[in-house]
C-alpha cells in the first residue's frame, strides 16, 4: 500500500482488512482507535483498491476491444449452416447471430466509455497544464462584469425620471410572493424539457467511486487535507459536497442565515431564470414580471468550476474562494463533478437521507460507501427521519396561511386553494389533537389532561381524522409550489415582527441537510432555557409551515416504523407532536442494497452487536456478507492505566444508581477520590458525571463542606459550559492553565474539568498530552429510562428482536447506549503513539462481565479491577514517572 511514512503494523492490517472487504463486497465494521491513524488508513486501503479495480477493468476492457476488433473481419459465423437446428428448435446460426450482436453491442458501448473517458481526461490536464486557459475564462468574466455594470448604471439613469411607476414596481414585487399555477403529477405527464437541456453537456456517466461521509464539515475538511498530504493527492479526483449554507456565493441568499430560507430562495431563483428562458422563446405571449436570477447559476462558469474541482484536491474553504473568484455556484458545480469524480466527500445527511441524495444527483448503484466517526449512526438516521411541531408553530401557520390565502383569493387558481385548504384542516386536526382550537391563542389555552401519549402512524391518523387525505400528494404539492417560502415572504412583508428570523445555532444538531426539521430544531432548549424565550423564539423563527413540512413527510412512513409521540404540557402552545422513528434499518437498506460494499468505521464502535442486529440484519443483510475488523493501539501497554475502581478511600462502596448518587456520602467520597488524585497527577484531569444535572449537584454539595477549595489548591478547576458558543474559550483557558503550571511549578499542578457524558466535550474533543493525564468517569451513565421515547424503543425492540445470550433486547439496548457513551468519553485521553494516561472507572458495576466485555479492546486488555483504593492509588503514582522524563 503507498504510505506517506512506514504504516505502523495494526495500519497495514486495517488496510489488508479493507481491501479485502471492498473487493468481496462485504458490509464492514471497522474499528481504530483515535491516535492510531485511522483516516490515511481508510485513504490508502479504499484508493488503492480503487486504481487496481480501474487498472483491472481497463484491461479486460483492452481484451474485449481487441476481441471485437478481431471478430469483425469475420462477421458471418463460422458454423452457420442453414439446416441445422439447436435443442430448442432455433437454428443455432439465429442463436450465434443474437449472441455476436450482443458482443459487438458491448464492445460498441465500451468504445463509446473509451471515447467519452479520453475526452475528460484531456480536458482536466489541458486545464492542469494551460495556465492560459484560466486567464481566458477570468478576463471573459470581467468582461461581462464591466458591461453588466454599465447596463445597470443606463438603466438607474432611466429610471431617475420615472417616480411614478413606484407604485406600479410594489405589486410586481408582490408578485413574487402568488403561488404558480399548480399541476399534478397524474396531469403533468409530459415534463417541459428546460431542465434537461441544460444538464445534457453535464450528463455523464459515474464512474465508479468511493463516497466518504462524516458527521461534521470540520471533520470532513480534515479528511480531505489528509488526502492531499497522502500519495494519492496528486491524481485522485475529489470533490466536497456540502449544504447551500457552507456553499453558497451569493450574499444576498446567504444572509437570509436558515438553511430552509437559503435552500427556498435558491430554488425560486432558478426557477425564475428556467421561466425567463421560456418566457424569451414565446415572445408573443403576456410576458412576466421579471423576477431575480442569480449571477453565479451560470453553466459555462459551473462548468469550469467542475473541472477546476476535479483537476486538484480541494476542502469546502478552497470550494467557496474559488466559487467567488469564478464567478460559479460551488454548490451546483460540485454536483457536476459526481459522476467523473473518484472520491465524494459529503456530509452523513447528504447521503443517509434518500430525497437530499437524490436531489444531489448521487447515484450508489454498484458504488462504495465508507461511513465515518459511525459510533452514533442509529441516532443520526433515527434523529434524521424524526421531526417536532409545537403547538404555537401549528397556530402560527394557520393563521399566516388564512390570512394568505385571504389576501389573495382572487389571484390563486383552484388547484392552489384546494391544496391550501387542506394543510389549513390538517392544521386545525392537529392542534384538536393536542386539546386546543386552532383560532384562539395557544399561549393562553390551556391543556386539560397534561402528559405524554403515544399512537402508531394509523392510529393518529384515524384520531385525528385525516386519513382521507392523501398526505403524499400534500407532501409533493409543498415541495413543488414552494408555499413556505412565499408563505415567509407574504410574513416579512405584512407580519412586523415575525419577519426578523432567528436560527437558533445551537440547536443545529444536524447541518447540511435539506430537511428543515432539523436545522431549527425547536422547543424549549434541552438544557433548560426559559420556556417563555424558547416560545418567543419560535414564533419568530422562518415560516412555520417548513418545520411542519417536515413532519408530514414523516408522517409518511410505515405504521410499523415509527410512533406519534403527543406531549401535552401546560398551554396547547407549549405543548407539541412528535415523530419517533423505531425502525432506521427501512432507510437505511437503500444504501446497503444499491451499493457494492458499505464500510461502517470509528475509534470506538463497541458494542458492535446494535449495528449488526438493528441496523444490517433489520435491513435485510445477509450475516454472511457482514465483517468486522477491530485493532489494538500504537501505543505501548505501560502508557496507559485503565482501572475499575469499586471502594472509596474511607471503603464506602461506590456504585451511582439513581437512588444512592444523591447521598451524602456519595458525593463526599467522590470528592474524595479527586482530591487524593489531584495530589499525585500532574496536568490535566478530566472528570465525566453522567448529566449536567448530577454535576452541578455535586459541585454545590462539594462548595458547602468546603472539600471545593481543597481541591482548587492543587488544580484550578473549570466547569463545561451549557452553551456551545463558550466551549471553545473553557479549552483555551483550561490548556493555558496547563501550560502555566507545568513551567513554573509551585503547589498549583494543572487543571480539573468537570464535564459531562454525551456533552459538548465526551466527543470530537482531544486531550492529548498534558490535557488529559487522567480521565475519570462517575457511575454509569445510563440513559433515563422513563422517557416516554425510550420506552417504546425498548418495547419494539422486545417484540420484533430475539433475546440474546438470555437477556432481553431492551436491556442490552439500555446498557449499550451506557456503554457507547462510556467508550465516546474515555477514548479522549489516548491521542498519539508517545501518549500517556490513566482512566478511573468509578462503579464496583464496570466489573460485571456483561459491562466489562463492552469496553473497547485496547483498554478491556490492558484493565484492572480494584476492590480498594490503596492499591489503586499506588498503580496511579507509578504513571508520573514518565510525565517527569517528559518535561
């Protein structure tokens, strides 16, 4: 395999293990550990896989080809004798003839492959070679830019004398905001041909590919700086994929800031040059008012920017600067890459949610897809297919959609009311459903019967009386006429303050999707922010008829596949309906039927049996074609201490259930533990509590006995943050803490973070070196297993799994969410090979055998059980010695 430098042994396995996979068409699990080079591994294994596959088809290509060329001289067959007949009473000269057309088919349609792939190879070095060529194209864009300028300047000079058109000039603005006429799908059989027109230069055939996805746009511009540092940066076609919001050129579009408003005006915005076209070729007819196109949408430039794209490796940053120094949408240019590109890197939603995969023209068919960081792959596809409306949100858009359909009565075609009408009932259903009326303000209406009630797909349906209404064709009708984004406009223009939008950034667990439910995911915050803000955000927030698109998209799915979760709070308006997705296998067996192999990989993928169970096998794979790959770490046995610590100092016990954590002496031992550990553990110390909540009850039990300041004498300790925003700042302070106390000495010996399991620092948060020389983690974070969802997780899965090993599906689902996020947290300290840390796992439970097998190999081999902390401490002590050789 090429290497940048000499792969360490467990690299050269993993990409053995890769290749191996890939080329068998296998659906893989793989696990490397964090620190152990994981990315080049994955780089190196999947593209050089890839060049022998091409090199491989080019050569039986050859043959076929030489074969063809050989076969045509002597056309006629050579045992075609007219009397004979074959068994199945057709002359075999008949059969010979249909097999040789057949063959000449092919090795017509593999020159045609040939032709095509020499074109667009000599295009790409042309532009790799032509510097020119690029000063051509940028002179031609200033050209166009200075006259386009100075028509703008002709035509303010004639408009400076025509005051009086103002008037006329606001309807056409208003225009904008009427909905087209609207045509079914059972009535619109024959599609105008604008959009094919347009995407003929641009149709080509996908070669094949691998399609790299990660969770973040940080980690995925990562991977790409990885590909340029590898051997294969210099000739590996690579393409970025991203949302409008990371992509997008125009300032205009971009500072409407919701991805839902961005992804709407974009739309509109080439729907109004597609009109224009039109428009131009029937001159005869009323022509329309005109309406704003975007000067990036230009296919000449997008052109150039795909090939630029494909001649060098580039990261989403590069993309936009070369976007704008094109004058060329990066978003659809990028798109225009796909098919020739050999590498696609996009973002999990892109990829994992069939309609944005569709609407970005990825194609998986007999492709590769390696999915990465997946350790919490159920959740996204489960948190991706799920969607919330609030009860003010299904008021809000009622009345914005009445007051519309009011102003513009006479203006809308039937086919528009009556599609308006029917939102308008399910609207008012929905909001019966939660006990209030849908005239009458949700703020004041109060909720009879508060609680939480769940209903299969059928059930709410029935209840709320809508099953006579086709939700698919509703659904359709949304996404084709674009009703919220007019909806939005008709508010920004008449509804004062519901025109200032506000995207609540912390709430945008998921960016890069199209879906708008989650990007604003809204209620109050899950960290506790007042529910009066929250309500007030929401009302604010872009047309409320985007986040209810989404949920009657979900709505959608398969009874069996999901639960309507209702939950009535106090006011209608605070209360709120949800779509739980049971089942993410259903969408996820797409991707592994279209593809040839599909590989899952992380640092921490234990326990691996949620992925094979409730993922692969509910998706219908075969257990056959299932793989997993799990490798040790680089560094050397003694640089790492994993203890399961089960008593105290003074020998109290320590196990955290709910109902001993809140003990006095809990707490008191735990401080306890720290304090002792702090005297000894140079740097930084990282201690995990299972909720935000529970730290902040310790952190006020340790303040009133006074054990705080003990512990503020040795580390100067810091707290995680609720707000993502001051995440970055805590670190910052918390490393130059670090860093002060390793130089100059003294009583102070570093830093103590308290943070939180399943929070902002348990994942993509390294404390490498001295940031994390020892990581502690307080009881078992189990997760709170009376919410309402989780209930009906477990029992579907006790009704549609079978037991295992004993244990019933619901339990083992309970423990390995436990222990995912356990194996997320303790993963941070290891960061590099020469790196050195020891891990304290605080619960006599993390020695039980069902517990313990689910800790990741490299730490499960290396761990120690301690009845007493004597001995424990003793082991910690001996870990400083080579921190002093290090300093």
């Amino acid at each position: 395999f090429p290497f940048p430098y000499t792969p360490y042994r467990i690299q050269e396995q993993f990409m053995e293990a890769l290749y191996g996979a890939l080329e068998a068409g296998r659906v893989g699990i793989f696990e490397s550990p964090t620190g152990t080079g994981k990315s080049l591994s994955l780089i190196c294994g999947a593209l050089a896989w890839l060049r022998d596959w091409e090199e491989k088809r080019r050569q039986e290509e050859e043959q076929l080809l030489a074969l063809g060329a050989g076969g045509r001289d002597g056309l006629s067959p050579p045992q075609a004798r007219p009397g004979s007949a074959d068994t199945a009473g057709q002359p075999d000269w008949v059969t010979a003839f249909v097999q040789r057309k057949e063959e000449r088919d092919m090795v017509d349609r593999l020159k045609e492959e040939q032709i095509r792939r020499k074109k667009r190879e000599d295009r790409l070095e042309k532009i790799r070679q032509n510097v020119q060529l690029k000063y051509a194209a940028k002179r031609k864009r200033c050209e166009d830019d200075e006259a386009k300028r100075l028509l703008q300047l002709s035509k303010e000079a004639l408009s400076q004398g025509a005051g009086e058109d103002a008037l006329d000039q606001l309807d056409h603005n208003e225009e904008e905001l009427i909905l087209a006429e609207y045509e079914s799908d059972d009535e619109k059989k024959v599609v105008s041909g604008l959009e094919e027109d347009d995407d003929d230069d641009l149709e080509e055939e996908h070669v094949t590919k691998i399609y790299y996805c990660s969770r973040t746009h940080s980690q995925l511009s990562q991977f790409v700086h990885e590909v340029q540092k590898s051997p294969f940066g210099k000739d590996t076609r690579l393409v970025s994929l991203g949302s409008r919001q990371n992509l997008c050129v125009n300032e205009e579009v971009r500072r409407l800031g919701a991805l839902q408003l961005i992804n709407d005006r974009c739309m509109e915005m080439q729907k109004n040059k597609h009109e224009k076209k039109s428009n131009e070729e029937n001159e005869g007819k009323k022509r329309r008012v005109s309406r704003t196109v975007c000067p990036f949408y230009s296919f000449e430039q997008m052109q150039f920017l795909r090939d630029e794209v494909l001649v060098e490796v580039k990261d989403i940053e590069q993309l936009v600067s070369l976007g704008r120094e094109t004058k060329a949408c990066p978003y659809y240019g990028s798109r225009f890459a796909i098919p020739a590109a050999q590498l696609v890197v996009l973002p999990y939603q892109m990829l994992l949610h069939e309609p944005t995969r569709k609407a970005a023209g990825i194609k998986l068919k007999d492709q590769v897809v390696i999915i990465d960081e997946a350790h919490n792959l159920i959740d996204t596809i489960t948190c991706i297919h799920s969607a919330e409306v609030s009860g003010s949100q299904l008021c809000c858009a009622h009345s914005q959609l009445s007051q519309y359909m009011e102003r513009y009565r006479k203006r809308l075609k039937a086919k528009n009311l009556m599609y308006i009408k029917q939102i308008l009932y399910l609207l008012e259903q929905f909001v019966a459903m939660l006990g209030g009326n849908v005239n009458q303000n949700p703020g004041s209406q109060a909720v009879s019967q508060t609680g939480t009630v769940l209903k299969s797909i059928n059930d709410f349906l029935f209840q709320s009386q809508i099953d006579n209404i086709n939700l698919f064709k509703v659904q359709r009708y949304c996404e084709k006429s674009l009703i919220s984004r007019k909806l939005f406009g008709f508010v920004e223009r008449y509804g004062g303050s519901a025109s200032a939008v506000k995207t609540n950034k912390e709430n945008q667990k998921v960016a890069g999707l199209q879906d708008f439910l989650l990007t604003l995911q809204q209620g109050s915050d899950k960290e506790g922010d007042p529910p009066v803000e929250a309500e007030h955000d929401q009302l604010r927030t872009a047309s409320p008829l985007m986040q209810i698109e989404g949920f009657l998209s979900a709505l959608t799915n398969a009874n069996q596949d999901g639960r309507v979760i209702l939950n009535k709070q106090g006011t209608v308006g605070q209360s709120s309906l949800k779509f739980l997705l049971l089942n993410p296998a259903v969408h996820f067996a797409k991707v592994v039927e279209e593809c040839r192999a599909v590989i899952i990989a992380g640092g921490t993928m234990q326990p691996v049996a949620d992925f094979r169970e409730q993922l692969l096998c509910c998706a219908g794979v075969d257990p056959a074609r299932i793989v997993e790959f799990s490798c040790g770490h680089v560094i050397p046995p003694e640089n790492i201490l994993p203890i399961i610590l089960c008593s105290g100092p003074s020998n109290q016990q320590l196990e955290f259930t709910y109902q001993t954590r809140d003990l006095p002496q809990m707490m008191d031992e735990t401080g306890r533990i720290l304090c002792n550990l702090c005297n000894v553990i140079p740097g930084g110390v990282v201690c995990f509590f299972p909720s935000y909540e529970y730290e902040k009850q310790v952190y006020g039990h340790w303040e009133k006995t006074g054990l705080l300041s003990r512990l503020a004498a040795r580390k100067k300790i810091f707290q995680e943050p609720k707000k993502a925003n001051q995440v970055e700042q805590v670190l910052v302070e918390y490393a130059k803490c670090i860093k002060r106390c390793s130089q100059t000495g003294g009583q102070m010996t570093g830093a103590l973070l308290l943070s939180v399991v399943g929070g902002k620092m348990s994942e993509g948060i390294n404390f490498s070196d001295d940031l994390g020389r020892c990581v502690i983690m307080v009881g078992m974070p189990y997760p709170n297993i009376k919410s309402p969802e989780l209930q009906e997780k477990m029992t579907w899965l006790d009704k549609t799994m079978p037991r295992a090993g004993g244990q019933a599906p619901s339990r083992v689902l309970i423990e390995n969410l436990c222990m995912k996020a356990v194996n997320q947290s303790i993963g941070r300290a290891i960061r590099h090979q020469k790196d050195f840390a020891s891990i304290l796992l605080l619960d006599h439970r993390y020695a039980r055998p069902a517990v313990f097998n689910k800790l990741p190999q490299w730490i499960r081999e290396r761990t120690q059980v301690k009845p007493a902390f004597g001995s424990a401490f003793a082991e910690l002590r001996k870990v400083r010695t080579p921190c002093i050789l290090c300093h």
